[in-house]
C-alpha cells in the first residue's frame, strides 16, 4: 500500500550532474580570467641582493633591487630585473649622456603594419624612447615610400631599410641587425604597440631579455617553451629560466649578431626537418638566452598588454600592446 521511496541516489546524482555542468561551463565561460586574476598570489621569488645595500649597473647608476619586495627584482645569476623605483632616472640619463650613446631602435612594419601600427609607434617613441639620447630608428619594411613622415626631435634620425616582402614574415625578424650596425646599443620591438611611459637607458645592456607580461608569475614548468626534442628551440624538463617576450629584446651589436645567427640556425634547421617550433622566432629566443643568460631582464611593465587588468607591481607601463588582430592583419 506505500509506494517505493524515490530513488535518492538518483536525485542525487543527477543534481550533482547539473552542478558539474554548469561548473565546467562557468570555467569555460569566465575560469580563464579568473585564474589570471588568482596569478598574483603566485609568488615570483625574492631577490638575494635586495638585502645587499646596492647594486650597480653600467647603464642605470646605482641600482636598489630592494624598492619592490613583492617582485623579484634579481635573477639567480645576478643579472638585475628593471622594474620602476628599482633605479633613478635621472641617473640613468646622466651615465648614458657621459657614455655619448648612440641607441638604435629596429621595427619591422612590413604589409599592413606599417598603415595600421608604424606612426602611433614612431610619434610615442619621440615622446618616451631614450629621451635626451642619440637615437636612430631603423625601420624595415618593403614600401619604403609609405613610411610617415614623423617630425623627430634633434639627434633623433630615422633609417628605412628595404626588405623583400618574404612568404614568412617570422624569419624577417633575424635580419634585423644587419643595417643596425651604426649605434652602439640596439633594441629590437614590434611595433604593434605604442610607448606611454619613459623608456630609457636604464634598459639598455649587454644583452636584455624582456619577461613576457602573460607568463611572468608561471610556475616554471608550465612556461611554454619548445619541449618537442626534435627542434632546434627544445628545452629539456627542468630547463627555462624565465619566459622571455621576442616583442622587447636588444643588446650590443655583437651580442644581437650572436642572437640572431643562433635563431636562424634553428629555425633553418627546424624548418630542413620539416618542423616549426611552438612559437617560431620566440622559442628558439627562449633557448639562445637560455644557453646565453641576458645580462639584463626588463620587468613587464616595458611590454604590458592592457588586456591583463590591473596589477599592484604594474605601477607605470612604458609600453603598450595593442589587442591582436591577425584575421584583418595577416594575409
Ligand atoms: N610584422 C610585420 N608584418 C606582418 C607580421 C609581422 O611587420 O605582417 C612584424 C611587426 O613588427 C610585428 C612583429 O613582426 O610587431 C611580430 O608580429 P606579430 O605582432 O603579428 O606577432 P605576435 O604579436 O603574435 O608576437
Ligand atoms: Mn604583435
């Protein structure tokens, strides 16, 4: 005269079901930039000089690797990692005014990139980049009529560099320094951004990697290096220091010819093995300055993608990306 009861376990299960699909689709829908956001409770380290009084650095004067606790302002090998407050402008400017620098700044702007990106790059590099230094801009590109005409401040001056319009845009990257022999120190930057804070001297050494806005506060296991054994670019378990941006790189002159002969070694090499490594020029970037420690890192804030969000240690971004656009940009 009763029923059986319902099943519970059912009702149980099913009501769990509902909630495991809604999780999965809510972590689809907005998990990825709540995790970004839950990154910076992610530890970056602490530097073992920052206890020390000071250090220096040839280009920045003296250095402070303790202004900023909550970031790691040194590398193990005790290559200083810039970041805003870590040095004085002002001194920074004076030791590159008594070095009598030249500076060389390389962008590529081939196809519609130079339309879309080159003036907003140029005009924000004559109010931020290396101000009160030598500066020479070395634009590449295959139409160089189409380059706008800039007004460049004095001792400013602007070089176009006819290239072929390659099939692959990635390997024109490597022959940037073959016109930039002219300046003593060279930075080497995409040009789909624009300059809205100082750049200056305080990042130029003899070779200097840029710590990629996206991957800064990783574990390093899960920095997304080349692993595929078989490239040129691969890097074994337990290898990688640092995830380095190929949008903000530079050096010496000798340092760059190193770095560029070793990146189209490997990509030629990958590219006879029919092969393409994770992320073309930046990976096989990643292994040389694994193989080669950069004397000198630039915090994110000389490439920052504004699409991040806030951040505390962010406190004055030099350098701005613009959002990706590859559909309308590539062909
Ligand atoms: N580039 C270019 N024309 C192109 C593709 C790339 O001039 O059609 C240059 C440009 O300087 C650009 C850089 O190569 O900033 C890197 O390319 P992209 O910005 O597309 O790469 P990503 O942002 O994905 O690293
Ligand atoms: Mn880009």
């Amino acid at each position: 005269h009763f029923h059986s009861p319902p099943p519970r376990a059912w009702k149980k299960i099913f009501r769990q079901l509902i909630l495991l699909a809604l999780g999965i689709l809510g972590l689809l829908r907005f998990g990825l930039p709540v995790l970004r956001h839950l990154e910076v409770l992610l530890p970056m380290g602490v530097c073992p000089l920052a206890r020390m009084p000071l250090l220096r650095d040839n280009f920045s004067g003296p250095l402070d690797p303790g202004a900023q606790p909550e970031v790691l302002t040194c590398t193990s090998w005790g290559a200083p990692i810039i970041w805003d407050g870590t040095f004085d402008p002002d001194v920074a400017q004076q030791e590159a005014v008594q070095r009598n620098l030249t500076v060389g700044l390389t962008v590529f702007a081939v196809g519609r990139y130079l339309e879309k990106y080159l003036e907003r790059f140029l005009e924000t590099a004559e109010q931020h980049f290396m101000v009160g230094q030598r500066v020479v801009y070395y634009v590449f590109t295959e139409r160089p009529a189409a380059v706008p005409r800039v007004p460049l401040g004095p001792g400013r001056r602007l070089r176009v560099e006819r290239v072929a319009r390659e099939r692959r845009w990635q390997d024109l990257s490597m022959a940037r320094m073959r016109a930039a022999s002219g300046a003593r120190f060279v930075l080497c930057i995409d040009v789909d951004q624009h300059f809205s804070g100082a750049f200056g001297p305080e990042a130029l050494a003899e070779s200097v990697a840029q710590l990629h806005a996206w991957h800064y506060r990783w574990p390093r296991r899960l920095l997304p290096f080349e692993r595929d054994a078989r490239s040129a670019a691969a890097l074994g378990p337990g290898e990688g220091d640092f995830y380095y941006h190929a949008a903000v790189f530079g050096g010496s002159v000798a340092a760059l010819r190193r770095l560029t002969a070793h990146c189209a070694r490997g990509l030629r090499r990958d590219r006879a093995r029919g092969l393409e490594a994770r992320w073309h020029d930046e990976s096989h970037l990643n292994k040389f300055f694994w193989l080669h420690k950069p004397a000198k890192l630039l915090s994110p804030e000389f490439c920052w993608s504004p699409e991040i969000g806030r951040r505390a240690e962010i406190r004055r971004p030099r350098l701005l990306r613009a959002p990706k656009e590859y559909a309308l940009l590539r062909s």
